[in-house]
C-alpha cells in the first residue's frame, strides 16, 4: 500500500494507505518482532495511531522507523515537512493499563451484575403489591428487555464510537445520568408497563451506550494479556451478581421497593462517576480537522461479515447463550419450589453468578496462551452434564447448589473466549476486533429473549408442585433442552 517515490529526497517513503491496509501493515511487522531479521529488540507491538494520520502524507523514514521500534510512540504527524511523536503508556502492562482494568470491571459490576440480580426483583414482583396480580411474562419481560436491548445494541455504538471518538465520554456520562434517573422514577412506579420501560427499555439503552465503550478500549490497553484482561473486566458481572442479590433481598425486605430502587440509583450514579474517571482510550483523542479527516466507518465489512470463523462463533454462542439465559431466569423459581425458606433462593443465584467469576478469568488467561477452541469444547461438555445430572436428579437443596455452582461457572464464564476468538476473527484489521465483541452480543441479546420463552413453553405447569425422580416440578423437558 505504499511505495518509494524515486523523486523524494533519500530517507523518506510516501504512504498512500487506507484504514484497512495500514492495520494490515502493522499487523504484518509485529507478526516478524521475533524474527532475527527485523526489529528483534522490539518487545511491545507497534501502535500508530492512524486517525491521526492524513489520506496521503510524506513521512520521514527515520520517524516511521522510530515509531515502530519504540512501542510507547505513535506518529501523529501534521506537516509535510515534519513529524511529532507522542509518548504512550504501554500496553500489557503498567499502572494505566490495570486501572482501566480495574475501572472496566467496576462498570461491569454494577451495569451486568444489576441485569444478574433481575431473578430477585422478578421473585419480588411476583409475590408483592402492587405489581402481584400481573401475569409472569410481563414480569420477566422487564429484565428481559433491559439485558437483550445491552446486548444488540453494542455493535452498532461501537461503530458509532469508532468513527465519532471524541463524542464518546460526554456520552457515557449522559447515559448514566439517565441510569440514575431511569431507576429513580421507577421507585414510583406502580403498573408493570411502566417498569418495563424504564428499567427494561430506557435503562437498557443507556447502559449499554455507557458500557459498549470499554469493548473498545481493551483491543488498545491489551493484546497479549487480553484473554486475562477481559475475564476480569467480565468477572465484574459476576461480583456484581454475587453481592448484589444478597444486598438488594435485605433491602427489599427492610425498607420496600420504593427506596431499594432510590437507594440503589444514588450508589449506581456514585460508583459508577468514579469507574469513569479512570475509563479512558489509550491512543489520544483529536477532533476531526482540514488536514486530519474524520476516519471512515470501519472498512472491509464485506469480509468481516463473510468470515467463516465469525459464522461459526456466532452458532456457538447463540447455542451456548441459548442454554444459559433459561437457568438464570428460572433457578430461583426452582430453588423455591424445592423450600419454603426466603433465602435460599437468593443464595442459589448469588453462587450461581459468582463461579461465574473464577472461570471468566481462568478461561480468558488460558485462551492467551491456548488454543480457545479447547476451552468451548471443556464449558460445552462441562455445562451439559451439569445440565442433565445434577439439575435433573435436584431434589433437594444440596444438588441445586452443585447445579449452581457446576453450571453458572462452565456456561457463565463462556465469554471468557470472546478475546481470544475476536482477536483471530479480526485478524489484521483491529477495528473488527471490537466489532466481532457486538457481533457476539447481538447473538447472545437474541437468544436472552428467545431462551427464557422457549423455556417457558416447555415448562409443564401442570406439575409445578410435583417430585419425581427426574425433571421435579415440571422442568424436566427445560433441563433436556438446557443440557442439549
């Protein structure tokens, strides 16, 4: 995509490159950092930063050298006749690099662990005034619609993002001032129409707006560690899920719905301010200027849409997800079918979303240095037995709680792949990486919506009440569908 331009003076190139073209340029020179022949000292991956590079642009050789050889520099020429470099943080590693890991997780938490802790409320609504008398599917529709509505729409914001970045940050703060305000107005609510949509639609909408940033940014704080990095940040989803059952069931009991939601509104807007402070891009942020053409949208979607790796990753997780939504919509109405303790639901749900946690992180360290396929093979087969033996044969608290544990940690930590397989997916073009994340949450957000009806469906009502050996209380067309 360049070439040397014999009437240049010596020691410069003149480079007419694209968007797709240069990431496959610099994918191409990190792919030889270990050769012996060329740059065998170099011990990051080369970051340039293109959106702040013009169309065409005569560029020094010596700077370009620079550049790659030093992995804490990015070129951000703006004249013909002289280039300027700008010191980045390193990738991998350093204090910025985990404090955006740390704050990433921190956005997980609360934004992912709340759509986690939805089986409380939903048990909560079905069994209190005012909303008691409305029928289950409305109901269930209202966490439904929130996580469903986060999941499709990442795609299409972090293409927004990408071709807007200086936009991005005023966005996140305005989506979660509406958060904030979604959860308070709906403490006064009192028809389940009116939760649906303001913590089923509106919340979602702005969540995912204030979330689908981070996908973004991993791809630039990390790439060898990326596979670690991200189990982290989505290990945030199940901390969340973990304590915030727990916190969320004793505050409903204590002081009612009505101040839990304001409460809660007042502890998201908090925590979530701080995580955004440390949330930042690696590259530098510059408005779009005469000489500094706004970046296109990402380009080659043709070939991105077509790969196959991306074809088959996306039947595997809506397989997967489809699988997994059922259990974590109904394994509370189960484990309460199974006692009459108040509890003991909240805890199954709360062990439920935190082996989540261990096998996010486990999963995504060993997808950086081994084959991912291996890992979607163990959560496949793993998930599935726990499926068919231990939710099958539950009779009793004691294998509902293996359950918990077996299945919300081998299905729950499945994510942990998406790293390493967007990585592959994307290839040299390092846009397409963040778009292979929203193209997996498109398919997961479909199958949030499709899994919990179908399991409904199977559900036989009519044995609600009933123990038998195998599928008690009318789930055992649910736990063959779960477990296949």
């Amino acid at each position: 995509s360049g070439h040397v331009a014999n009437k240049l003076p010596p020691g410069t190139i003149r480079i007419r490159i694209d968007q797709f073209h240069f990431n496959s340029f610099t994918s191409a020179v990190f792919s030889l950092r270990n050769s012996s022949l060329f740059l065998s000292t170099m011990e990051e991956p080369i970051e340039l930063d293109t959106r702040l590079i013009s169309r065409t642009k005569t560029v020094p050789l010596g700077s370009v050298i620079n550049a790659m050889t030093n992995p804490n520099v990015a070129n951000v020429s703006n004249s013909e006749q002289q280039s300027n470099v700008v010191e980045l943080p390193p990738v991998d590693r350093g204090f910025k690099a985990w404090s955006f890991c740390a704050s990433a997780c921190a956005l997980e938490t609360f934004i992912w662990g709340w759509n986690n802790t939805y089986g409380i409320f939903q048990e909560f609504y079905s069994t209190n005034p005012p909303f008691q008398n409305s029928s289950l599917i409305s109901i269930s529709a209202i966490g439904t619609a929130s996580l469903a509505i986060q999941y499709i729409e990442i795609i299409a914001v972090i293409a927004v993002c990408q071709r807007y970045p200086e936009k991005v940050k005023p966005a996140m703060w305005l989506s979660l001032f509406v958060c904030v305000a979604a959860l308070t107005v709906s403490s006064f609510a009192n028809q389940v129409w009116q939760l649906i949509i303001l913590q089923g639609v509106i919340f979602g909408l702005a969540a995912g707006v204030l979330y689908a940033p981070i996908i973004m940014w991993l791809s630039e704080w990390f790439v060898q560690r990326r596979g670690l990095a991200g189990g982290i940040i989505f290990g945030g989803s199940g901390i969340g899920g973990f304590a915030f059952p727990l916190a969320i069931g004793a505050c409903l009991d204590k002081i009612g719905f009505s101040w839990t939601m304001r409460v809660w509104a007042i502890i998201l807007g908090v925590c979530c301010s701080l995580a955004l402070f440390g949330s930042n891009p690696r590259l530098p942020v510059r408005k779009p200027g005469i000489d500094r053409p706004r970046s296109s949208w990402p380009s080659g979607m043709t070939n991105f849409i077509k790969n196959p790796l991306l074809l088959c990753m996306l039947a595997t997780n809506a397989v997967q997800a489809l699988g997994f939504f059922p259990v974590s919509v109904f394994i509370s109405t189960y484990t309460s079918a199974l006692t009459t303790s108040t509890i003991s639901p909240t805890i199954v749900l709360a062990l439920f979303n935190a082996s989540s946690v261990v096998c996010y992180i486990f999963f995504g360290r060993i997808c950086d240095s081994y084959p991912y396929a291996a890992v979607i093979l163990f959560s496949g087969l793993g998930s599935a037995l726990g499926a068919f033996l231990l939710w099958g044969f539950a009779t009793h608290l004691g294998l509902i709680f293996a359950f918990a544990l077996v299945f919300g940690g081998l299905s729950g930590g499945f994510p942990g792949v998406w790293p390493a397989a967007a990585t592959e997916i994307a290839g040299p073009v390092h846009e397409h990486v963040s778009l292979a994340f929203g193209a997996f949450g498109v398919v997961k957000g479909i199958a949030a919506i499709v899994g919990p009806i179908i399991a409904a469906a199977l559900h036989d009502k009519s044995k609600t009440a009933s123990y038998e050996r195998y599928g008690s209380h009318g789930y055992r067309k649910v736990e063959i569908f779960v477990g296949t």
